[in-house]
C-alpha cells in the first residue's frame, strides 16, 4: 500500500490527536493520554455524515533529530540515545543497509507495553532475518517515580555491560516486570490505578538473563549513584524539543509513524518484509 508522506509542519497538530500513548509536553510531564482522548473533533461526523471507516495507509513524517553535542555516551548507545541490534540481537549491532525502525518508549508506560507485546515478536524475527535493524530508544517518560529511572538506567547498563544478554532483558522488562502492573485484560490501567513494580525486580531480572550474581553486585554499584539519570533526562529533553510528544513513538529510516493503530505499523512492515518498502 502507498505511503502518505507529510512534510508540512502544519498538519501534524491535526494528526497528533490520534495517536494513543503516554502524553508530556513539560519536563515534569504530568498528562497522560487515554484512548477516549485520542479521539478528536474532526473524527466525529457532523449530522447526516458518514463516518470514514479508518484507514490502515501509515502517515510518515520526516523528522529532524538532534544528537545531544558534548556528551560521552554509554558503550552500545548512538549519537541520539538509541540501542541498535543486528541479527545476532546483539546491543550496538546493526543489520547493514536494512530499514532502521526506531521506539521510544518506558516500561511503565502501558502503551509501549502494549505495543512491545503485539509487535515485540514480529520485530525480533524481522531482526534476526536480516529484514530491518531494530532500535530501541528509552525514554523518561515518568521520571517522576521510582520504577522507571532505576529500570532504564539498569537498561543502559546492561546494553553497555552486558550487550549478548540486553535484548533479552529488555524484552523481559517490558512483559515480566511491567506488564501485570500495567495492563489488565489488554488494556491500560489509568495511572492513578497502577502500582509500580518494586525497584529489586529490576535486578532480580538479571539473574533471569544469565547475569551472574558477581556482575549483578557491580551493577547494583555501579546504579546506586544513579550514573545515567541526568543523560535520560537530557535525553528525553531532547525528544520533546524535536517536537515529539508520545511515546511509544516510532521512526521508520528516520520517518515518524504517526499513528502506529489501526493496521498502520503492520502495513509499514509488510513493505520492509516484501522488499517494497521505500523512503
């Protein structure tokens, strides 16, 4: 299917509504999306309309990034504070050539859970096949809490420390740890309604991966000053200041996935596994 493609900047606020996920248009970032949110005035059809049944053609934007200048990344990490992965699924790899999806996301958003547990296996395939290198992208979206600042610093560090067994614990971060918390019956639990995982989890699911328990001690050590915490939140500064503003977000070869619902991302990967696909 054809690709729409938008360039101009003043579309995108009649499109952003539709998206589903975790709102911030602030540092502190306190709004949270819902899926009744996500509906807009212009979707609602005026009297004697006929709603359009939604569409599955993804609407792509391209989008400049900005890297964060005069900051030493972590081992593993790009220029943008993405974590790429080749075949092997291997922390800093990348599949040559192929189409590069990127997601931003944190694991105590409900969404990206979401989206990890629809999409989490299709993209791990696609990855080992040679067919896309996958990039993830943590995002402070709840900076706020407990949870997520300790889970995506104890990310960083294992992409850095241990980058065989990364993949892995990110995956099983996402569906072990923040799932039951996150979700119930498929959907999203209100934040006012969830509880957050408790902290020791995040180490706990070290051990699970294959992380001995010497190397679980040096990351518990290495955590406990919070080394990472200023990085993601410049990083996730810099994630709203390049105009993005849910997560989970998702670039494809550098093109914003507008709204990933509705058939849209599976269309986009369809094209990449057929060939098809094109910038």
């Amino acid at each position: 299917m054809r690709k729409t493609k938008i360039t101009a900047l003043a579309t995108i606020a009649g499109l952003s509504l539709s998206l589903t996920g975790c709102a911030d248009t602030t540092r502190a970032g306190l709004q949270e999306a819902s899926p009744a949110a996500s509906a807009t005035a212009a979707a609602t059809p005026a009297a004697g309309e006929t709603q359009t049944p939604a569409s599955t053609e993804p609407v792509l934007i391209p989008k400049e990034r900005t890297a964060l200048a005069g900051v030493e990344m972590p081992a593993n990490m790009d220029e943008y504070g993405g974590i790429s992965f080749g075949k092997d699924l291997v922390a800093g790899t990348k599949n040559e050539g192929k189409p590069v999806v990127t997601i931003y996301s944190d694991p105590w958003c409900p969404y990206c859970v979401l989206l990890l547990d629809k999409y989490g296996e299709r993209l791990t395939e696609m990855t080992k096949a040679e067919q896309i290198t996958l990039v993830v992208q943590p995002n402070l979206r709840f900076a706020e809490y407990q949870f997520s600042p300790v889970a995506e610093q104890a990310e960083l560090w294992m992409a850095a420390n241990q980058p065989d067994k990364y993949f892995d614990y990110h995956t099983r971060l996402y569906h072990d740890v923040s799932m039951p918390f996150a979700v119930r019956d498929g959907e999203p639990i209100p934040r006012d309604k969830r509880d957050e995982p408790a902290v020791s989890r995040v180490y706990e699911l070290a051990s699970t991966v294959g992380v001995s328990d010497t190397d679980i001690e040096k990351m518990k050590s290495d955590l406990a000053s919070n080394p990472y915490r200023s990085l993601l939140e410049q990083l996730r500064q810099r994630f709203l200041d390049d105009g993005f503003k849910y997560v989970p977000t998702i670039l494809v070869d550098g093109l914003h996935l507008e709204n990933y619902k509705d058939g849209k991302f599976d269309t986009v990967l369809d094209e990449i596994a057929a060939g098809t696909w094109k910038k």
